[in-house]
C-alpha cells in the first residue's frame, strides 16, 4: 500500500427527445473488465494551465503522456533521490484523487463510464480553491487547500457514490493488502463499502508531490519542502486552482503510468451542484400475435432523433431474426452470462431463454430513457429489481390475436393452442405504473400513443 494513503483523522462536510439507437455491449467498444484495465476519476488542471506546467515539472512527468520529462533541480539534492522520492507520485501524475483505481465491473464498458462522466459533469460546478500550499500529509508532501471543504467534499462523495454502479469488486488479496496497513474499524466497512479506506469523513484533497520521506534525513525534507513551496507559489501568483472538470485516468496494465484519457469540463446550469437525474425504464409486455415488436420498431424509427431514448438489445438463445438484432447465443453460453453478472433481468419465455445485459444501469444513471421489450410473467421481479419501472402493457382484440398468429405461420395446432392459452394467462394489473396500449387497430395509432407515453415529464 502507498504510505500516502494513510491519511489521518478528521471530518468534512458531505452531501449526501436525439437518437433512438440499439444498446450492445458486445460492440467494438472495449469491455475493459475483461482485462486488467483500471480507471480512477481524477481533478487535473487543465493542459495549458500553469498548474499543470508547475506539477509536470515538480514530478518529471506530464499525467497526458506515460513517458518521463524533465524535473525540476534542487540545489544540494542529488537528482537520483528527487526521482527516487518522487517515482510513485510520478506513476500516478499531477493530480488529486475524487473516486479511487477500480476496474470496470463485467458488463459494462468504457462507453458506459463515459456516458456516466458527461452526464455527471453536466451538473456539477467549478470550485476555487482557498490557498493551495505545499504541506506534510503524513510522511509524504502535497499540495492542500483551506477550502471550501464542504464542496469539495460533497464533489468528491457524489463521485465516489455516483459511478460505484461500475465499479468491479476489489479481489480477497486486494482486501488483504488493503487490510495489512492496519485499518481502523470504520475504515475497514468504507473499504467493503467503496473499494478503498480514505472516503467519507476520512477524505482530505489533495495533489501528492512525493512518496515517503521517512527514509532520508531532516535536512534534505527541509529542503525539498522549501524547494516545493516556492516551485509552486509561482503558480499561485498567475492563476488560482480550481476544480472545473473531471478528469478519466487509465492504467492499461498493473504497475503502468496512469495516463489522463478524458478531461470533461463541468457545465451545470442551476446554481448548485446536484447528481444526474435518472432515466425512465419503460417495460413493454404483451401476448404473442399482439405486435409488439412491430409496434417498438415503428417507435423506433419515429424517435430516431432523440439520443435520450435507447431501445435495450435483448440477448436470446435462438437464432438472429430479420425483423430483430438481438444478441444470439446458445443456452450454456446464456447461463455462463448470467453466473458472470452480465444480465440485469433474465427471464424465460416459450423454451427460450432472455437477458438485458447491464449496460441498461449506466444508460439510466446518465439520464436516457430505456425501453424494454419484455415478458408479462417477469413483472413481479421487475418491480423488485426496479420499483420505478414504468410497463406498457399492449393489448389487442382476442379474434385478432388469433389471426395474427395464424398468419406469421410459425405455430400450427397443438403449438398454436399454447400461444392463445398462455395469452390468457396474465392480465394486466390496476396499477398507476401500468399503462394499459390497445394495439387492435392501425399501427401508427398505437404507435403515436406510445411515442406520447414516451414524451411525457415525470
């Protein structure tokens, strides 16, 4: 464990339709959990600012690139220990921690996490910082602030919670590894809560500037420290610090430099910070022969503008079909998915089996509205897994139910019986959540009324 992260005690201040497009999370996007890529949510100034200059000088290394620059001299401190008091700061770059390395969870991609970043920058503000100066945190130096703590707590608490919903479990030797610098308690929970120790009232901003100093003498802490102090107090005299953009770090493979990959800047409009406001899940259900996915793809294709509306890709063990690009996949591939964590519902319908892969959690954390071409019998475990789902429930004439499913002539007889019987076998309830579509008559109709469904505000 870095010396660094053993912070001390203290409290803070916490604050607790674009286009219709087809969700895959087996695109050509990189599903980075798979592999052993780690990202973390930094502040870091911008690329031209003075600040930047002034720490990318101070550590040797610009936190854009992976490859080593020039460092600062300090008289009297050979530059074989600044670099050697400085390598692991370097690896990290300039920056101040909001929510600690994790790796994307199964099922969810860099696109979901940077779907979820511009979504949460489009609510926060920037923050001037009060007096940054180099200090001792710990054993090791840092550039800190007198404020404003409670902001800048709450900022780094809504990161920490906000995208926790992509966060991939810390392994039992990353626990332990954790747990051997002997945590408190209360550390110890924040750690299985958050995937690492130093949140909530243990929280302290901060820009680290060097590793432990323990192992050299006074003297040469004294002039390093001073040596820091005037490096960066040049900064201060041209320009203040200030927090107004989140920053995406990666590392690409264990022990790699963390290299800046998305810098978003905060744009919230309303005079204070606040969290996204979540999406709609609007889960459509219907017997078969009632055209319900006839009814989606013509909703589809009249929203094509609105990208704050997705239509879930559905994952299915049968064979692609024209009229829908689901996800093909045979039944012991279906379940070894669904052990992984890979599906938000999973549910059985005529011998087949269905998954929503996750990628729908992100979708709504960042604010798009997700619609859903679901089963009736899976609705009482939708309402557990997501109490605010709204169900369209699309209806139609039972002579024509009939009629239908004996024009697209994939049942006959005995197989056609069990359609119309399992047809009859739900019924929709009298719920304010369930919005009742008669879809008996031309499809625009019912299609125009579930395009006003759609439209309408919470």
């Amino acid at each position: 464990m870095r010396t660094r992260d053993m912070l001390m005690h203290g409290s803070t201040g916490l604050e607790q339709g674009a286009r219709c497009d087809i969700d895959s999370s087996s695109d050509a996007v990189r599903v980075s959990s798979a592999g052993m890529a780690r990202y973390a949510l930094y502040f870091t100034p911008p690329v031209d600012s003075v600040w930047t200059q002034a720490g990318s000088h101070w550590l040797g290394r610009e936190i854009q690139v992976a490859e080593s620059s020039a460092q600062i001299n300090i008289p009297g401190i050979p530059k074989l220990l600044l670099t050697s008091l400085t390598a692991d700061a370097r690896r990290y770059g300039f920056h101040a921690t909001l929510k600690a390395p994790f790796r994307l969870f199964e099922g969810f991609s860099e696109a979901h996490l940077l779907e979820m970043v511009a979504a949460f920058c489009s609510t926060q503000k920037a923050i001037v910082l009060d007096e940054p100066r180099v200090r001792p945190l710990a054993d090791f130096l840092a550039l800190q602030v007198n404020g404003p703590l409670d902001e800048i707590g709450g900022l780094a608490m809504r990161c920490v919670t906000y995208f926790d919903l992509l966060r991939a479990p810390l392994t039992e030797q990353e626990l332990a590894q954790r747990r051997s610098a002997g945590l408190t308690a209360r550390q110890s929970a924040l750690l299985q809560r958050w995937g690492y120790p130093y949140t909530e009232e243990f929280f302290r901003f901060h820009m680290t500037l060097s590793d432990a100093l323990l192992p050299v003498d006074a003297d040469v802490i004294y002039a390093i420290r001073k040596a820091a102090e005037q490096h960066f107090s040049a900064a201060l005299e041209q320009a203040p610090l200030v927090i107004d953009a989140l920053t995406i770090a990666r590392e690409d493979y264990p022990g790699a430099p963390f290299v800046e990959w998305k810098r978003i800047p905060f744009s919230a409009q309303s005079e204070r910070a606040t969290l996204p406001a979540s999406g709609r899940l609007f889960y459509c259900v219907g017997p078969s022969g009632v055209g319900k996915d006839a009814l989606l793809q013509w909703v589809r294709e009249h929203c094509s503008d609105n990208d704050q509306v997705m239509f879930a890709q559905r994952t299915i063990t049968r064979a692609s079909q024209s009229h829908e690009a689901h996800e093909a996949v045979d039944v012991p591939t279906f379940w070894r998915l669904a052990a992984g964590g890979q599906f938000s519902m999973v549910w059985q319908a005529n011998d087949l089996c269905y998954g929503i892969r996750r990628g729908i959690e992100a979708d709504l954390k960042a604010g798009r509205d997700v619609i859903i071409n679901g089963s009736r019998a899976y609705v009482p475990q939708l309402r557990q897994a997501f109490p605010d789902a709204i169900v369209v429930w699309v209806e139609a004439n039972e002579n024509l139910l009939r009629e239908r499913l004996e024009a697209r002539q994939r049942e006959k007889g005995p197989a056609l019986l069990k359609r119309l019987k399992r047809g009859k076998e739900f019924t929709a309830p009298d719920e304010p959540q369930v919005i009742r579509l008669d879809n008996s008559g031309p499809l625009e109709v019912a299609g125009q009324r579930l395009l006003e469904i759609l439209r309408e505000k919470n």
